[in-house]
C-alpha cells in the first residue's frame, strides 16, 4: 500500500458519544438572519427541510444561533429564552420539530457572553446544560466569544461533561475558530470542531476555508469531524458553479454539510446543488475518511489556479472518489491517471454531477470553467486499498 493510502487510514480517536458516526447535516439560522430569528423562522426551515425532501437526504437538524435568550439571566441564574421571539419556548419548538422528524439545535458560548452579547455559559455548563437538556435539545453550537484568555481546554470540556451528565444525547459542535489546535484535542471533547474563522459569502473566504481545513485530515472521523464553516449555498454572493464547487469540496472533506440560506426562498438552483444525493453519500460514507489533497495542494496555487487541484478519498467497499478544482481564472484542461490512487485497468468512473459514465484508465477533464469542479466516484476490481 502506498505512503498515500496509508495516511488515509490514519486513526482518528474521538468523543464516544455515540453521536456523528458520519458529519452531521441540517440548517442554521446565522449566515442568512443573524438576530433576526424569531419560532417561525424555525418552522419555516423544518417545514422546508421536510417538503423538500432534504431531510430524506440527511439533513434533520434546525439549529437556533446567537440572540436567541434574553441578556440577562432570571434570579436562579437560568439563561431565558426570549418570550417575544420563542413564544412557546425553545420546549413548544423542539416538540413541533420532533413531531415532524427533526431534531433540534441551540448556541452557547464558552465565555461570559456570546458574540452578540447575549449570556454566555463559562461558569454555568451545569445549569445550561440541564436546561438544553430539560428543553428537549438535540445539538449545541459551543462558540469562543469573551473568554477572558482562559485557555479553551480549560472552557471546552466542562461543558461536555456537562451535556454527557444530562444523559440526553446531545450533538456537541465546538466553535472556536480553529485557534489552540482543536484538531489535536477537539476529538476528545466534542463531535465537531471549528478549524477556521468564520465563513462569508465569497469565494475567496470559501477558499481560504477549504485550505485551512485541508491540513488536518488526519484527526478526523467517526464521531468527531474537522468543521471549515457552515454552508453559503444559495446566500447569493457566489455564481452557480462556485457554490457547486464549495459543497462538492465540504462533501469530499467530510465537513459538516450545516445549510445557511433562507429556506422560505430556496431557489430550485440551489436545491439542485443540496440535493445531489451521489455527492452528499460521499460525505456521510461510513468509513468516514477525510478527502487529501494529491496534487496543487500548496496554497500558492490555491490563489493562482496554475494547477489543477486534486483530493482523493477511499470509501467504504473499496471506491475511491477523486475532486478535480479549477481555483484559476482561465478554462482548464487535465488528465489524471488512476494509477495515481493505485487503479490498474479499466474502471468504472461516474461524474457525480452530470451522471455521465464512463470505462477508462485516466480522467480526461477537457475546458473546466474557473472556480469550478469536477468530482467522481471510481469502481474497480484492481482497487489498491
């Protein structure tokens, strides 16, 4: 086996919370309504979820971000849900989601307050966690805001020791935006953790994201997953074949597949591209590996496109799939030879977006536009895995 594939299967040690044996899926109200959430953003976005059949697909989690309690906490030192905003409480939520199959998501933070000034949970992991708990809450965002510069191994795991005493089995999504390694301890602590700062609706956010995350492949894997941001699909600051690019790239790398457009609105462009169920089995595939980059991996030709830029990924019973990226300005044109990634022979190679299929030795990928991809899944009996 090839120094390559070996590094494939380096194992990744993680949370044994019986939670995110694949990356988690589902949708989040910050990169589109920020504060401005209310109960009917919620159930508009369950709602959607399930007429689209997106929840079919994976994606059961509708997760509350920032600004959802009031600013202060009430006499016995509980965080408040907002009357106003949730007036049946984040309970009356979570049971109109669990009615309809889905789970539901909530966002602290390991400071004294969240980004948005709202209170954060450094110092009263117990008594929020019981509350998410009490209130019927399946996931928590865990952010990094106002930390006082106490370390984050030292913030982090009281609030997953917290969770786990519930005994309610609650997704836990650490967000400290890829500072103190958390890919060397975030495994240990929670079942996601943040490798980078925030995404915006740009490509070159987008890219650099993808980069950063790119780098530590290795600790990734069942049960605790690299997390390069929530998704801008269909938030209208990329064209069409970029965010296909930028959900093709999340889906290779295992990153949470988290949507952040406006459900109510979802354009049929955009479902197109967050339906594609041969591209999202790549991400929740059960052997759980994370894509690496073989070719056009230094980041200087992420900003120049001069090459082709490939990642590969082995699947369970024996595929492989292969991402071809056009970071560039100008068409391009490659060929890449499967015996790179130890196919001898002819194989079976299907283009996961046009569904096209074809019997080769090589992938011949003639005039790929700039800031586009392609992806395939490879099958062959001479598979050197």
């Amino acid at each position: 086996m090839s120094l390559l594939l070996c590094l494939f299967f380096s194992p990744a040690l993680s949370l044994n919370n019986g939670l995110g044996r694949t990356p988690q899926m589902g949708w989040n109200s910050w990169n589109h309504f920020g504060c401005n959430i209310n109960e009917t953003v919620f159930q508009i976005a369950g709602q959607q979820l399930i007429e689209t059949g997106l929840s079919k697909l994976g994606y059961i989690y509708v997760n509350i971000d920032d600004c959802w309690s009031l600013k202060s906490r009430d006499a016995n030192g509980q965080i408040v849900p907002d009357p106003i905003k949730f007036p049946n409480g984040i309970t009356g939520l979570a049971s109109y989601l669990h009615n309809i199959g889905l789970k539901l998501g909530i966002y602290s933070d390991a400071g004294t307050e969240t980004c948005q000034g709202y209170p954060g949970s450094l110092g009263h992991e117990v008594t929020d966690a019981n509350s998410f708990a009490s209130w019927n809450v399946d996931y928590l965002k865990y952010d990094n805001c106002y930390n006082e510069n106490i370390p984050a191994l030292k913030r982090y795991p009281p609030m997953r020791d917290a969770l786990n005493a519930t005994n309610r089995e609650i997704f836990y999504s650490i967000c400290n935006w890829g500072q103190e390694n958390p890919w060397v301890w975030g495994n240990a602590t929670g079942n996601s953790w943040r490798t980078t700062q925030d995404i915006s609706d740009h490509w070159s956010s987008m890219m650099i994201n993808f980069y950063m995350n790119s780098r530590y492949a290795k600790y990734a894997g069942p049960g605790g997953w690299n997390d390069p941001d929530m998704l801008e699909v269909g938030n209208g600051g990329m064209t069409f074949n970029e965010y296909v690019t930028h959900f093709s790239l999340w889906a290779m790398v295992k990153a949470p597949l988290i949507i952040g457009c406006d459900m109510g609105t979802i354009s049929q462009s955009t479902l197109s591209i967050l339906n594609n169920a041969d591209i999202i089995a790549l991400n929740q595939d059960p052997l759980g590996v994370q894509a690496e980059c073989i070719n056009g991996c230094d980041y200087a030709n992420y900003i120049s496109g001069a090459q082709a830029n490939v990642f590969v990924v082995p699947l369970a019973g024996g595929d492989k799939a292969v991402s071809i990226t056009n970071w560039g300005t100008y068409n391009m044109t490659y060929t890449f030879d499967l015996t790179k990634i130890g196919v001898t022979g002819q194989a079976t190679i299907k283009d996961l977006w046009t569904k096209e299929v074809q019997t080769s030795n090589a992938i011949h990928v003639t005039g790929l536009q700039k800031h586009s991809v392609k992806v395939y899944r490879i099958t062959s009996n001479s598979l050197d895995i």
